[in-house]
C-alpha cells in the first residue's frame, strides 16, 4: 500500500477508474450476448457483435492519435463520456414499464466505443508520469486490479442481470459517471501542448499518424512477438474451450459435478484468485529480473502449459498444469507491458498505443484458427501450433531488445 501511495495521482486515479469500467463491463458484457440472442436470434446477434468490435478497433485507432493532438484528458472525458451516455441509454430502455432491445444495442454500442476510443489516451497517461524504475510495479498493480474487478463484476453480473436487470443497469451508468467525474474533477493533463503533433483530425491525418509506427522496425517486432503471446493467452477462450468441451472426463469433485465447461470454469476460478492472492508477492520475488529474462521465462511456462494443457483430459493434471501456468502469466504480464512501455517514440506515444491494440485481433483470429484446423491436426497438432506461436513471441521480443539496447549505445 505504501509503494501505490508513493506514485502520482493520476496513476492512482487512473486505477481506480479502471476497476470501476472493467467491473461493469464485466457485470453486463458476457450476459448481453444471451440477451441479443433472445431479441434478435443467434444469426443477427452474431453479426452485431463482429460490427461492435470493428467500430471498437477503429475508436481505439483514432483514439490512439488524438492523444497526440488533443492531449490526454480531451480524449478521455470524450471516450468516458460517450461510455456514460451509452450505459445511461441502456438503462432507460430497460425499465420495468418499457424495453427496448434495439435502441439497448445502440447504448452498448456507443459504450464500448467509447471505452476503444479512451484507452489508448489511458495509456499513454500512465506512460507519461512513470518511470523506468517503477513502471513493472504499475503494471503489475493494475493487472491486479483488473483481476479483482472483472471477478466482482462477474459475480454481480451473474447475480443479478436475470433478476434484476434494470437497477443493474443503472448501476453501471452510474458507475460510468463516477469515472467521467474523477477525470473532469480530478485528473490533471499530462502531455504539454509544446509536445503535441501538430496534425489534423481527419481520416488521413489519422494514416499518416501511424505510417510513423509502422516504419518503427523496433516496435513492428515487439508487436509481432504480441501477436503471439495473444494466442497463447486467448487460448481459453478458443481451442481449450473446444477441447475441454469435447475430450474432458467428467468427474465429481467434493460432490459436484465437473465436465467440460465447468473445467474451463474452474481453470478461470484458480487463474483469477491466485493472481489476486499472490500477484504482490510475485512482483516482489521476481523484481530483479530484467524485463527480458522475466518475458522469456514466463511465456516459456505460460505458452508450454497451455500446449499440455491440449493433450490432458483429467482433472487433478489439468488443475496442477493450470497453477503453474498462473505462475508464469505472473511473471510474464507487467514485464511486458513495461517493455511495450519502453519500446514506444515518446512523441508518439497515442499513437504507439492505438497500434498496439489494434494488433490483438489478429491474435484473436490465428487463436480462432487452430480451432478450425484442428479438425485436421488433432490436438497434437494444436499443442505443437502453440508452442510455435511461443517460440515465436520469444524469438520477436529477443529482436526487439536486442534494436533497443544498440539504440542505448549509439
């Protein structure tokens, strides 16, 4: 507690307005798929939320470079405020006395757009007002905080959206303004107008922004080495979903009941308490290591656990490869993102920070593909995939370091 006390405000709040958006989102976000399909049909809903993440990932890009020509806070109160209009909508046209899914959808819609649009602004705040030095510990504080806030929003959400879906909502519009407030009121601007591009604000400026990043060989790699850390961590949400679903040994635990989707459930539980356990003491164990050895060594476990995690089939081995993997994920997390840090223009920094997100559907996608092919390659064939895009991830940021430190010397 004393080490968070010591950072700047605008670290501390930006913290807190991360555990309030993320636990909302959380509480509502997984549960308004089923709500779609029940208005509109699998088929449509399908279609809605492959738009949702297209406008999602064009926010997040124009976001990315008006933080580099509006400033950090302009953008933030713009993409929060849109979050807490589209929550607020949502809320009103699901009322007791009148609901309305269509105008629900445009709600959510203009929510998550919002939120893609304030991110990379988000970003590129905590960038500017940390250092080398204290950056690992911020990330790895924020990790943690995400963990305990997508696990309150997920128990609310699965509480209470079926039987009280209204006040629900209006928790969450609340909430949203409450984040709109601590920027507008309390966060303080952190990219002085001296530093700032001197560029439009159309669609071509916006090209023109990132054909910088995309001359940035350095970064290029890093982001390569992103992509496939992305398939190795979206790995529950894909082919060992599929494999579990299809392969696991049902068995009974303490007098319940685990097949499948419960196992991938029970790998989330362990995921999730564990990190907000025991991410302090591992950040403290594993400060010393440099922020290359500690990325090596943990997307080596995290990648090598989910490839056997391909080939099991039963409950004690896949519970015991799952804490190991968990220890890696530790590891691995805020050295990353404080090397993603490092390897940003500091000029450019929106701008650095929209590219990275838009990297990670792509990541998305080769996850999504070995589910596919796997038909072909059967599990063995996943698992060696995996460990390819593993060895790929550490090859890449090898790369990149290796760019970064020649750079140090010249």
């Amino acid at each position: 507690m004393s080490d968070f006390l010591k950072l700047d405000r605008n670290i501390q709040l930006r913290m807190v307005i991360m555990f309030i958006t993320i636990a909302i989102g959380s509480s509502v976000g997984p549960n308004m798929t089923i709500y779609y399909v029940s208005y509109f049909g699998a088929g449509i809903t399908g279609m809605l939320l492959v738009f949702v993440q297209i406008a999602g990932f064009i926010a997040g890009l124009y976001g990315g470079h008006l933080a580099d020509v509006w400033g950090r806070k302009r953008v933030m109160l713009s993409g929060i405020g849109s979050m807490a209009i589209g929550y607020t909508i949502a809320a009103a046209m699901n009322s007791p006395i009148y609901i309305n899914p269509y105008v629900t959808f445009f709600g959510f819609l203009l929510a998550t757009v919002g939120m893609s649009f304030a991110s990379p602004a988000e970003e590129a705040m905590m960038i500017d007002v940390s250092t080398l030095q204290n950056r690992k510990f911020i990330y790895a504080m924020m990790y943690w905080v995400v963990n305990l806030s997508v696990m309150i929003g997920a128990a609310l959400g699965g509480w209470f959206f079926k039987t009280a879906r209204f006040e629900l909502l209006i928790g969450t519009a609340v909430g949203a303004i409450i984040s709109l407030l601590i920027v507008l009121i309390w966060i303080t601007e952190t990219f002085q107008k001296k530093e700032r591009q001197n560029k439009g604000q159309s669609v071509w400026d916006v090209l023109k922004s990132y054909r910088t990043v995309f001359s940035d060989k350095r970064y290029l790699r890093f982001m390569i080495a992103g992509i496939g850390a992305t398939v190795i961590f979206s790995s529950p949400d894909y082919y060992l979903a599929a494999h579990l679903a299809q392969t696991f040994h049902s068995v009974t635990v303490l007098g319940i009941p685990i097949f499948g989707q419960r196992m991938l459930s029970v790998i989330t539980i362990v995921n999730t308490f564990m990190i907000v356990l025991l991410m302090g003491t591992m950040t403290k164990l594993f400060a010393k290591w440099s922020n290359l050895k500690a990325n090596f060594v943990g997307i080596a476990i995290q990648g090598g656990s989910f490839a056997l995690m391909f080939l099991l089939t039963d409950f004690w081995p896949l519970l015991i490869v799952a804490i190991i993997l968990t220890m890696g994920e530790m590891i691995v997390t805020p050295a990353n993102q404080s090397l993603r840090a490092e390897m940003m223009n500091p000029n450019k920094i929106g701008a650095y920070s929209g590219f990275s997100a838009a990297t990670r559907p792509v990541g998305y996608i080769l996850s999504s593909g070995i589910v596919s092919i796997s038909v072909f390659i059967g599990n063995i064939g996943a698992a060696v995939l995996l460990l390819v895009a593993t060895a790929v991830s550490m090859w890449f940021t090898y790369l990149a370091v290796v760019m970064l430190r020649e750079n140090r010397t010249m």
